[in-house]
C-alpha cells in the first residue's frame, strides 16, 4: 500500500507539474523523507536460516543517501548491523542470516531497527518487532508424525502448511496400515481411521488406517476437525486450487466431496450417492471461495457461475462418479453401482423358514455392504434345497449364487451347502461375494486345563437343538483362569467379551474368565437378533 501511496504521489505531483509549472515549487514537491516501505521478516519467522530485508523509497528531488538497519533480542542486545550507501528514489537494505547465525538464535522476540537518511539530510526512523517461533500457524500440537508398514512403524515428519493443517508430500503407503502421531515414540495422541471416511478417530477408539492407498501421495491432517486427505503427489497440470462438489446432498457446503485432479485439468469424485432432483456445483473453494460452475443449458459443458446443474428424472438412486475438466469445462456423470442393500434376510428349504420371506430370519450388518448371520443349515432333496438372500422380507430384488462364491441377482441359482451344519455365512456386497463355512464350537483357554497348555486344544461343545436353535453347550470342570470360544479348533473364527457383560465380539474380543475351579454348564448362543450372548452356570 505504502509502495502505490509513494507512486501515485509522485504522478499527481508530476500532473500538477505540467499544468501549472509557473505557479508550483518543483522541488518541494519532490522533496520529503525517506519512507520504509516494508521489513522483512513482518511479525513472525519460523526457528532456522533467515534474511533481513528492507525496502526504502523517497523522492526524486532527495534521493536516499544512507540507512542503517539493526537487529537486537528483546534484552536490547545487538545481533547484527549494516549501514548501507544508498541511492535514487527505491532502494533496499538486505542482512543474511548467515552473517548473524539466524539459524541458532534461540525461540522469542526480536527487534529491527532502521534509520535512514536522503540526500537533503532528511531522516526516518522505525523501529518493527518479530518472533522466532517453532511453526508459524496455529495448530493443536508441536509436531506431527506418519508410521505404518511402509517405514517400519517408525516416524516420518509432516510440516505445519497452514493453521491446524499438517503434509507431508510424496511418500508410497504401499497399500499397508499406517497411524497419525504426535511424538516419535507413541507416548501422547494417535489417529486412526477404521471406517476408511476421511475422519481419523482418536487415541483409545482407532485402529490403524488401512484403505489400499499406493503409489506417490502427498497425505494432509487437520489437527483440529480430525479430516486428512491422500492425493496423487504427481503435479497435473490444472486452472485451479482446487474443486469441491456442492449440492442439495451436503447442502452446498463442502469440504466433502472433494475432487481428485487425476490427470492434466481433469478433477474426479470417483462414488457420490446421487437421484432425481438433486442439484449441484463446482465450486473452487468448500464454501464458494474462488471460481464456481454450473450449466445454463444442460448440456454437459459448465459456465463459470452458471445455473445449478438438477438431475432429471432418469438419474435413479446410485453411486455416481462425476469427472470435471477445468480448461474445456466439460463434464460427465457416470453411474458406479446401486445402493448397497441397508438389510438382508435368509429364506430357503435349507433353512428353519423354509421359502417364507415373511418369516425370514435377519442378518447381522457389520459395515456398510457387508452382512452376517450363524444358521443351521440342512440339505434338502429335490428343488427345494439351498437358501437365497433377501433385501426385504419379499422376493423383488432377491440375490443367489452365480459364479462359485459370486452374488447374482437375475437368473441366480440357489446357494447350497454340501452337509448338515451350523454355518458361519459372511455377505459382501462391495466385492460382489459370500462365503460359507461350517464351524464346530469349542471352549479354549488356560481355564479348561488350569495350565497355559489349555490354549493349545479345545474342550469341544454340542451343538444343542434342530434347525431354529442357535445354542451350543458343554458341561465341563473348569479351572480359575482365562478362556474363549474359537470354531475349527483355530483361531479364523473366535469369540471374546470386551465388556465381560454376557455380550460376544468377534475375532478381537478380550479374553472372559472363571473366577473359580468347579464344575459348570457354558453355553454360547448366536442368535442373529437377540445377539451373540454367553452363560457360565455353576453346577
């Protein structure tokens, strides 16, 4: 502002110059003190190697002569000093850190003082202050590390790039798990994201990120609302800083979705859940900063500000991957898949229901697209042998077996066990996939046998009751101790008590204990909706 101030005043004096030479003393006009137009370092600099810079200006009737700039602590200690011959109406003043060992001066306030004079003997004086600080935007901790697989859980550095923002650029996660921290050696916060949504979960509730990420990336953490990006570290060419989708689904407010610049000026949101109706945008920033983009006539090639773009009713409820090329403005929009099913049902002669959906018996969900259920399942001779899923408990939209261990929804075959059994059947519709296996139940631990030799074998349990039972049990001496339940005799398929309340979780439960040696009925119930549960009776 200052540097415009001096140059405008200078053409105005020159304008007067012209229309009114006879009337105006030249001199006077071009002449008045030096003015510092800008110190450098302004309020803050990060703790290392700097440079003091100053930029002086004056005018054409008293050019600058001399300035002497100083660098003190806040005791009033003098750092560093440089007098300088200066000439015409801008000129600069300029220290290297080298010469005063910035690099090892310590955390905390600093002063610069500058004294300069024209060649009329005019002089200025000012007097700026700075800090040395550890990082130059706000952020909730001092330091902020990576560790996963890809570098032997040990701890790569990101920068502090912006308030509470954090990066580290161009590293290969190599598809393995991998944690945010805050110290080298895990002793305060860490971050994970189980869910793989984009929002880390702190200390004490996550595990570790593991959502197939590869290649050169450049990973970003907000340390305050907890989201983190990873993106390409390749450098696409692009017009923009950035692109967000805005719409009727997060009410025209970002930061999510967020688009990927996947090759030169092509930005890509590879799934968004869209229907009939909705409408959206391109907008560079989350909130509308920057350039944003819609489409007046509908016709798949955008205009800087233009309307809303509102999807007719051909769009169905699905999963859309929209593309957005920043130099054309065209854009596509291309269906992905539909909806996952949000309930699954199981019906067929193999099952206690037989081909009722009415009567169908619930799956467990465990995340989104994925379902579970324990069932015994029989062989039954003739067509009506085998089971299907339902999305609701009636026929449309019905699933059975395609491939081998393949979903299929139309011209589908009956899923099919080869023997009696109580199953373990696991569903997954992001893969397209169902598994199926047969388990035998036992209890395992360091109670069956009172020795740590008890977790080497199983006390098997039976299997108690016909085609609606979900019951096993065994009478057994039990010694105090430790103990689970596992299927197989192995550990693929285990059940533990986090809470020790009677209530089972699968495959990462916390171990359950007999408090003391005795004699006792356990019994393991998993019953799809009344839970998966446990009893130990004394006897």
């Amino acid at each position: 502002m200052k540097k415009l101030y001096i140059y405008f005043l200078i053409a105005s004096m020159l304008v007067q110059l012209s229309a009114c030479r006879d009337e105006v003393d030249v001199d006077n006009l071009m002449n008045f003190p030096p003015t510092i137009l800008s110190v450098t370092p302004k309020t803050g600099v990060k703790t290392g190697d700097f440079d003091i810079k100053v930029i002086l200006v004056d005018g054409i009737s008293s050019p600058l002569n001399t300035a002497t700039v100083t660098l003190k602590d806040a005791d009033g200690n003098e750092l560093a000093s440089v007098t300088k011959t200066l000439s015409g109406v801008k000129d600069s003043v300029l220290i290297e850190g080298s010469s005063f060992n910035a690099e090892s001066l310590p955390l905390g306030d600093y002063s610069i003082s500058i004294v300069a004079k024209d060649s009329k003997n005019q002089e200025s004086t000012q007097v700026s202050s700075f800090k040395i600080v550890n990082q130059l935007y706000l952020a909730n901790f001092e330091r902020m590390f990576i560790a996963g697989g890809f570098n032997g859980w040990s701890a790569s550095e990101l920068e502090l790039v912006a308030d509470n923002t954090w990066e580290i650029k161009n590293i290969d996660l190599q598809g393995g798990p991998w944690k945010l921290k805050n110290t080298e050696d895990w002793s305060d916060q860490d971050w994970g994201d189980t869910n793989c949504d984009g929002t880390m979960e702190p200390k004490g509730s996550n595990g570790d990120t593991n959502c197939d990420f590869s290649g050169a990336v450049n990973v970003r953490f907000n340390d305050e609302t907890l989201k983190y990006t990873v993106l390409p570290a390749v450098n696409y060419a692009t017009n923009l800083d950035g692109l967000y989708l805005l719409g009727t689904f997060n009410d025209f407010t970002g930061p999510q979705p967020q688009f990927k610049l996947v090759a030169d000026y092509t930005w890509e949101v590879a799934e968004i859940r869209m229907q009939a109706g909705d409408a959206f945008r391109f907008s560079e920033g989350a909130t509308f900063e920057g350039k944003n983009y819609g489409d007046n006539n509908l016709d798949g090639k955008a205009e800087e500000y233009g309307a809303n773009i509102k999807l007719d009713n051909s769009y169905k409820d699905a999963y859309y991957k929209i593309t957005f090329n920043d130099a054309t403005r065209l854009y596509t929009i291309t269906v992905v898949r539909y909806p996952f099913p949000s309930e699954l049902y199981l019906v067929g002669g193999s099952t206690s229901i037989s081909w009722e959906p009415g009567n169908s018996i619930p799956f467990r969900k465990t995340a989104d697209g994925k379902f579970e259920i324990f069932a015994y399942l029989k062989v039954i001779s003739g067509d009506g042998n085998g089971f299907k899923l339902l999305q609701t408990k009636d026929w449309p939209g019905d699933w059975g077996k395609g491939d081998e261990g393949k979903l299929l929804q139309e011209g589908e075959a009956n899923i099919t066990v080869a023997e009696d059994g109580f199953y373990r059947i696991m569903v997954d519709f992001t893969t397209g996939s169902y598994t199926i296996t047969k388990t035998n139940w036992g209890v395992v631990g360091f109670a069956r046998t009172g020795t740590d030799a008890g977790w080497n074998a199983d006390t098997n349990m039976t299997f108690d009751g016909d085609w609606d039972s979900y019951t096993w049990r065994v009478t057994t001496h039990l010694y105090a101790g430790e103990y689970k339940f596992r299927a197989n005799g192995t550990w693929a398929i285990n059940f533990g008590d986090n809470g020790r309340d009677g209530k089972l979780e699968l495959d990462a439960g916390t171990n359950m204990i007999i408090a003391s040696e005795g004699d006792y009925v356990v019994e393991m119930i998993l019953d799809p909706v009344n839970g998966y549960t446990y009893t130990v009776t004394p006897q």
